[in-house]
C-alpha cells in the first residue's frame, strides 16, 4: 500500500486538493468495494457515508448495474452521436423525458459539462428568437454549478471561483434561501419568499438582458448542505415565466431520490392557475449528473422544451446548438443509466428510502442532540450539522478521526454531512452514528 500511496503523489494530480498536503495525510488506498463499503489494499473497510462524492446510489459493484455494463460491452462500447445512434442512449432519452416532462435530451459526460450545455442553450435560443441581448444570468450566493468557466461563472465559492476571476462572465447573484439565516422567529417559508422578492426585484429591472436563473433545487451542497423551503421554486417559477426567463434546475446533485422524490423540483407547491397560467413547477432545463449512473461511468444530461427545441430546428447549420464532445450518449454509461432507472422502478425505491429516512434520521437522534452540534437538518437521504465550536483545519481533523472509526467523510468547512448509498443498513447507519458521535466528543478535533 505505502507503494501506491508513493506512485499516487508522483504522478496524479488530485482533485480540490493541495498536494503538499499529502505529505502529511495520504490519500486513502481503495483496492475494492462491496455495497457501501470501501476496502484497502489491507482488508480495512471503511463505510462509504459520502456516496463517493454523492455519485454512487445503490452500492459498489453492484450485480445489476455490472450485468448491464458487462452485456452492453458484447454489442459495441463506443460509437459516435453525430451522424450514429444506439438503443440505449435512445431508450435513456425516452425514459428521462417520461420522468421529468421534458424531452430532447442532450448529454454530456459530468456535472459541470451540463451547466454549460444549459447556459449555452439558453443563450443561443434568445439570439435564434432575436433577442440576442437576452444572455446575462443569474444565480444563488453560495451556489456552485461546476468549476469549467462558465459553470464558474455562476458558482458563488469564493474558494473555487476567486484565483480564476478574471477568465469568467459577470453574472449576478441574488439571496440565497437557506433557512438558516432567517431572522430570529421568521420562518424557513417567509425567508425563502422574502429571497425570491429580491430575485423579482432584479428581474422588474433586467429582464430584458437576463437569458436564464439557475438554481439547486432544494439544497445547495457545496454551501455546507444548506437547505430551504419548496416555497421558493414555486415563487421562482411564477418569476420566470412572467419576465420570460429561463428557469434551469441543477439536479445533479440532488436528482435521482437524494431528497425524497425522484428529483428536487417536484417537491415545489403547485402554481396558481391564474397568476401563471400553468400549474407545474416544471423548469425549462434540467441538468442531470453524478447518480445517473449510480456511481459508475461519467454521463450527465441536460433535457428541455418543445419550445427551446424547435428554436434550435432549421436549414442552417449555425442555428442548430454547436456543442460536442467525443463521447456523448456513450453506450456502457447509457446502459448502466437504464440499469440505475430499472432499479428505482422494480425495488420501489423512492418508497423504501422514505422509510429508511425516518428510521436514520431516529438513528441520529444522539447526534442531533449532541452540544457541539447546530443547524442539524435532513431532506431525503441527506443528513447535515454544523459544529459550533469549529476550529481552523477542522473538516481535515474530523475526515482523519473518522477514517480512524472505519468511515469516510469529507466535512465541507464547519458542516458534517451524510448522504450514504440507498443500500445502507440500519446496522450500517447507527456504526456511522457512533462514528461521528467519537468524534464530536474529541475536543481536538
């Protein structure tokens, strides 16, 4: 193991990592994974609460997701999707478009590649309506949409966004609804709509240059898990639609069951009938990423309307959206998407998690009530806290301690956080709830 650890610092270079840092706190050595468990080189295990960056859904080397990879490679791996087409990425198109209402899918191959497809399409679906002045946007403070310079352009992370400022778009951020800074005695749905007045007073003013709002439905993550109340969608698609600006739900994070639903927009109250005319919160753009595939292969989606379709449908070639990569709709990352969807629909998952939340969530129960902790909040499978009394290098103290109780989290500054994969059991959940319990009764950490 000392070997690959040795081999890693000399020739990859790490994500969101400062390599230096290595030094002194090596990565961990992965040889294998078993459902949501990862394992050393050694035989250690250590319980997957992060979902391996929140990708992986239904556990590591999963039978089915396997199978259904292992059979695509006898047919054929890789073919391109300019001038070609393949079951499986048609069957996927299909299949997202009955899920989310929105069809013509246009994939990518990460989370960041999908905000630029949706940033890009909005704004070139202005100009093909004439309205080329149409393409500023807006976003959350403290959100973050990906670190390729347009999804920078509309994160809000000092940490990420800062050092590469001068290559990024202006754009404009609004307030952030996330309950915790709601006055003392306000509400999580008072503050959230007192937010969206902010974004209303933007739009009476710049409408006629704002091409699109982007925004993570329901909880912000890179913003330490902070969540708010559905209220807000339902006003900001009541604000969109009036201003006639884009609405693009980032589910890339948050899609696919993390928060009790299939995906974060459908929690939103209904639209009143006669303000808005329409009575689903159904955005304009979705962009789709990490779980797609349950952890295995990269893919990300970007779906939309008939209408921003049929802008794009014409004779000239400069019309049509000019975006690519060369393994768009790959097959294999396709084919485990298909298997991900087969499960959610044959194992009435959205049910089952449901139930296995609340049961976590009692699990936590100590935790919740632990001195150190404030802000502790749960959506889904999403469990978070903030530790009151952290101190500067916390989040890599609290990562160490729990690798030392056979967990692997990455706290994100003072907020501790759980998204385990869906197959977690009740047993696996209270050795995590032990695990963190240690280590907020360490007072060095």
């Amino acid at each position: 193991m000392d070997d690959l650890l040795n081999r890693t610092r000399a020739a990859v270079w790490h994500p969101c990592t400062q390599m230096k840092q290595l030094e002194a706190s090596p990565p961990l050595a992965i040889a294998r994974g078993e459902g949501a468990w990862l394992v050393d080189p050694e035989g250690r295990r250590y319980l997957d609460a992060i979902s391996s960056w929140w990708v992986n859904l239904f556990g590591h080397c999963n039978p089915r997701i396997n199978a259904a990879i292992t059979d695509q490679l006898g047919r054929i791996e890789h073919v391109m999707l300019a001038g070609a087409t393949h079951a499986p990425v048609v069957e996927l198109s299909e299949r997202l478009a009955t899920l989310t209402g929105l069809g013509h899918a246009f994939y990518g191959s990460d989370g960041a590649s999908a905000t630029e497809i949706a940033l890009k399409m909005s704004a070139h679906y202005w100009r093909n309506s004439g309205q080329p002045e149409k393409n500023g946007f807006i976003s959350l403070k403290n959100g973050y949409h990906g670190e390729t310079v347009g999804a920078l352009s509309v994160t809000d992370i000092p940490l990420f966004k800062s050092t590469y400022a001068a290559l990024l778009r202006h754009t404009v951020q609004v307030p952030t609804p996330d309950a915790r800074l709601a006055e003392p005695g306000e509400s999580g749905e008072a503050y959230a709509l007192r937010c969206a007045d902010a974004l209303e007073a933007h739009l009476a003013e710049h409408a006629a240059d704002t091409a699109a709002f982007i925004v993570e439905p329901l909880v912000q993550g890179a913003a330490g898990m902070a969540m708010y109340h559905p209220a807000y969608l339902t006003r900001v698609r009541e604000l969109c639609t009036r201003y006639q600006v884009h609405l693009i739900v980032d589910e890339i994070a948050v899609g696919f069951g993390r928060t009790g639903t299939l995906f974060a927009f459908e929690q939103a109250p209904p639209l009143s009938l006669a303000e808005s005319g329409i009575k689903t919160v159904r955005p304009d753009f979705i962009c789709l990423s990490k779980g797609i595939t349950g952890g295995y292969l990269p893919l990300s989606a970007v779906l939309t309307t008939d209408d921003v379709y049929a802008a794009f449908y014409g004779d000239a070639t400069a019309r049509g959206f000019l975006h690519s990569h060369s393994y768009t709709g790959n097959p294999l990352a396709c084919r485990a998407a298909l298997a991900v969807l087969d499960i959610f629909e044959n194992d009435a998952v959205i049910a089952a998690n449901r139930v296995k939340a609340q049961d976590f969530t009692d699990i936590l129960a100590e935790v919740s009530a632990h001195t150190r902790v404030r802000h502790f909040r749960h959506l889904g499978m999403i469990w978070a806290f903030d530790v009151v009394d952290a101190k500067p290098g916390f989040a890599a103290r609290f990562h160490r301690a729990a690798l030392a109780q056979g967990v692997f989290m990455r706290p994100i500054g003072n907020t501790v956080y759980a998204m385990p994969p869906y197959v977690t059991s009740a047993d696996e959940m209270r050795g995590l709830a032990g695990a963190i319990q240690a280590c907020l009764d360490d007072p060095g950490i």
